[in-house]
C-alpha cells in the first residue's frame, strides 16, 4: 500500500468522520463494504489488498449506515462511469476495450468542457473510464435528494447521448 497516496486521496475527496469504502476481489467475487474512520482505514487497507481486494471509497460524502444514492449528503464530484463494451461483464476488459472507452470519455468530457466550462479529469477505472468533475462541496437536505438525483440522471443521460458516449447507469445505483 501506498500510504502516501492514500492519504492524498483522502485529502482531495475531504476529511470525514467515516468513509464508505468498498472492497472487492475480482478472482472471487468477494465483496466487502465497510464504514471505517481514516485510521481504520488505513489499518485494514494493507491486509485487504493482501488478501487481493481492489479497494475504494465513495467520492461524495455518504450518510453513514446509508450507501444508496439518496444517502449522498454532500456532493463534491459530478461522475460519469464509461464501461467498456463487451460480452462477459464477469471478465476483465482487455486492453482495446478500455481504449474505446476512453474514447467515448474522452468525447463525453470534452463536450461538458465547450458546452459547460466544466473542467474535469478522466480516470481509467479498471474495466473503463470515469470522468470527474470536482466543484465546491455542497450540502444536499434529505428532501431535496431524490430530486437531485432524478435531475443528474437525465443530465447525465442527455449529455451522453448528445456526446455519443454511452455511460453506465451507476447514478441510479448503490454507490
């Protein structure tokens, strides 16, 4: 583990009382998910990735015991998920699958950047690409989530549709 990383990582996403993070282990298809205080966190992470999770934590800050979408108490990032197309979603992507996602994330951020000024960084995410824009952190009220939610959804999908750059449908998930 790189702890330095970690901690910048935690630094960028913002200090917390507790982080949701999600472990999984894609030879078994174990998944864990814990809420855990950054010490705690950084306890546990060297064993998990040991044991051979990949390891990650929710961008926007989560009501705690609350991992669902409507559970996002503050949003920091607006995300988009860029899967790679292929066949058996149970399998790593290979390498030109992941390319033809970044083209699409690629496309999909490019058109937020001239259509929006939204400044905004791609990620590759293993089997794909994500793309975050971060912005000053704002509180959400338990009202006003779904509709937020409802809202980003049909942004999300409009301006991927425009963009030609099919996303995954994780705002409509567990994050």
């Amino acid at each position: 583990m790189n702890k330095e990383a970690v901690e910048i990582y935690l630094a960028m996403i913002g200090q917390r009382e507790k982080y949701y993070i999600t472990a999984k282990n894609f030879r078994t298809e174990h998944v864990i998910n814990l809420w855990l205080s950054k010490e705690e966190l950084l306890e546990k992470l060297p064993q998990l990735e040991a044991d051979g999770y990949t390891v990650w934590s929710s961008i926007n800050e989560l009501e705690e015991g609350n991992a669902t979408i409507t559970g996002v108490k503050r949003y920091c990032t607006l995300w988009f998920d860029i899967d790679s197309k292929r066949k058996d979603k149970n399998k790593p992507a290979e390498e030109k699958e992941v390319l033809e996602a970044r083209e699409r994330a690629i496309r999909l951020r490019s058109f937020l950047q001239e259509r929006f000024h939204a400044k905004g960084f791609i990620a590759v995410s293993g089997n794909g690409c994500h793309i975050l824009v971060p912005f000053e952190c704002v509180e959400i009220p338990k009202e006003k989530r779904e509709q937020l939610n409802k809202n980003l959804q049909a942004f999300a999908k409009a301006v991927s549709k425009i963009a030609d750059a099919e996303i995954d449908h994780t705002m409509t998930r567990d994050v």
